[in-house]
C-alpha cells in the first residue's frame, strides 16, 4: 500500500470533547490564527479524508499538545484500521477504522490505551488529552512524516498476523528505528521517553 505526498494545509471545526485545561502545565503550545483554547489538529490521507468529510481552509492553527499534529491513515483490512503518527514523536496509534464518523472522537481514549503502555506517567496522559479539547481535520503536510507512515504500512502488512491485538501491534511499530530519528533516539518509543522525561523531571 503506497500513501499520498503531502499536500496544502486545510482544516474542519469538530466540536469540542470532554474535558479541557487542566492545572498541570507540561509546556504545550500556543495556538496561532485567532484560536482560542487547546486544539488537535489530525491531518489525513486523501482516501481517509473521503472517509472523514470535507475540510475547510485554516492555514494559521495549531495543535497546542506535546505530541503535535497526528498524521492519519486507513488500512482496507479486514476489519479496516486507522494509523495515526505523532509529528513530534512518530510514535504510532492504531485502532479499528469503523465508525469512521467517530473516528477522532474515540482516538483519546486509544492514545491514552497507547501511552499507559509505554508506561507514560498518568500525568502527562492527563494534561496531553486536556489539549485534545477542540480537534480539526486537514491534509498532510509533511512528506517526511508521510514517509514513516509508507514503512509502518510496509511492515504492518508483514507483521498483521502475529501480533494479537491493535495495541501490542502499536508497541512493536514503535520499537522501528526511523531516519527522521536518527539522530535523536533512533525509535518513536525512545522519542516518546525522552520527551516525557524533559517535561516531567522534578525542578531542582
């Protein structure tokens, strides 16, 4: 399966989630372009955007969550599954594609599934989906991180009969090395520790 280069910043209202700002502060980003509170964006392949709805232009917003934009693609297994990427960290999400309508409401609750087992302090899980509070779809805009997405889908079509679950499936890709990577931490889960442990470490 070959994915779509990325393409021009666009981006669709989805109403608010549960939840919001919380008092832990991990140094999140500051939305640009007149938003107002925090925000998701989801940035989609053009065969998942014809699964999601339309999209409309908003160049100038952000996500404010530490893990950044996630890039989303479909899978036409049987059952379908949807792979989601951290820009920030490539750390990977899968989870079951159908209903597509709720897709980006229930990828919470799977990304909180994903953390705990990378064993992710519940604090940091906590303030990362409190800046889940408003999401917006648009297109890709990295080739860089559409290419990691190619190699998970590359190896997921190799591995998608040994592993039992979506989530054990997910650790595995994050163990990958990748070349955006590698002169960081190597591997998505490694990117994952080390950011988690900048922005919980104690104050002196």
């Amino acid at each position: 399966m070959q994915l779509e280069a990325a393409t021009a910043k666009s981006c669709i209202y989805l109403p608010p989630v549960p939840g919001g700002r919380g008092p832990l502060d991990l140094g999140a980003g500051v939305g640009a372009g007149g938003q107002n509170g925090p925000m998701l964006i989801v940035r989609a392949t053009r065969k998942l955007l014809g699964r999601l709805g339309p999209i409309t232009p908003d160049e100038e917003q952000k996500s404010t969550t530490l893990l950044g934009d996630w890039y989303a693609t479909a899978w036409f297994w049987r059952p379908q599954v949807a792979l989601l990427i951290s820009e920030t960290t490539l750390l990977p999400v899968l989870m079951p594609l159908a209903p597509a309508a709720t897709l980006l409401q229930r990828f919470s609750p799977q990304l909180a599934a994903v953390l705990a087992a990378h064993g992710t302090p519940a604090e940091f899980i906590d303030a990362e989906l409190q800046e889940m509070d408003q999401v917006r779809l648009a297109r890709t805009a990295s080739r860089s991180v559409v290419g990691i997405m190619n190699e998970f889908t590359y190896l997921a079509d190799a591995w998608r009969h040994d592993e039992p679950d979506l989530l054990t499936f997910a650790v595995r890709l994050a163990a990958t090395p990748c070349g955006p990577l590698y002169k960081r931490h190597i591997s998505p889960d490694r990117e994952l520790a080390a950011l988690v442990a900048a922005r919980t470490r104690p104050p002196r």
